[in-house]
C-alpha cells in the first residue's frame, strides 16, 4: 500500500519547488501531525477566532458584572462606592467592580492614590492590581 505521510510530503516539496521558482512567498500553515524538516507558522485565521472569542466572552463578563452590580443599585463607574468596597474588604463586591471594568485600576486620584493602594488585604489587593 502506499504511505500517505510520504505522498504528502512530495506534493508539499513539488509546490515549494514551483513557488520558489515562481518568485513566490507562501507559508506552511501549522499541521497536524507535523512534518519533518518544515518551517509552520499558526494558523491566522485559527489565532484571531480565537482572539474574537475572548474579546466577546470578555465583554460578556463586562456586562454581567455591571448587570449584577446594577441589581444593587450600585453604578459599575463608581470609583468612590469601589473604594468603600475595597477599604471594607468586600471581595464578592470587589470582584464585581473589577470584572465590570468601568474604573481604571491604574489611574490615581487626586490623594495620589490608585485603588489598590486603599488597602492593606493581600487578597482585595491581588484583585485590583494589575
């Protein structure tokens, strides 16, 4: 019988023959199973659907959290109601905040403060440093 691995191997070393002597570019896109002796890049279209995907599971986290923290009756861009929360040591309230997004961990107030720096809680502090 013939060897599959070995007929694809041939073709792929016919068509870089014919696009070297063409003058053209081309890459070898990440196979399964790999072959011997060739350069693969990853497949592009693969990394930005994968890319696509955490940015929208992303946003959905954003929403939700906002979402939970409006139930509450708190407003997610509430910088001074997050400070309350981190100086309290609320981690569930905490987490909401920082899963909503809507307060830029790293800007500092007008004390110079960022909000990390309202407490002393390694574990409040994890959660809201960067």
């Amino acid at each position: 019988g013939s060897n599959p691995q070995l007929f694809i191997n041939s073709s792929i070393n016919k068509m870089e023959e014919l696009f070297k002597s063409s003058g053209w570019s081309y890459n070898i896109v990440e196979m399964i199973p790999t072959i011997e002796g060739k350069t693969a890049i990853a497949d592009p279209l693969v990394n930005q659907q994968i890319t696509d995907s955490k940015r929208s599971a992303g946003r959905e986290k954003r929403l939700a959290a906002r979402s939970e923290l409006n139930k509450l009756g708190v407003d997610a861009s509430d910088r001074a109601r997050f400070i309350k929360a981190v100086q309290s040591n609320d981690e569930d309230l905490v987490a909401m905040f920082v899963e909503a997004g809507a307060v830029d961990l790293k800007v500092k107030d007008s004390s110079g403060k960022a909000i990390g720096d309202y407490t002393t809680n390694e574990k409040i502090r994890n959660l809201v440093t960067l």
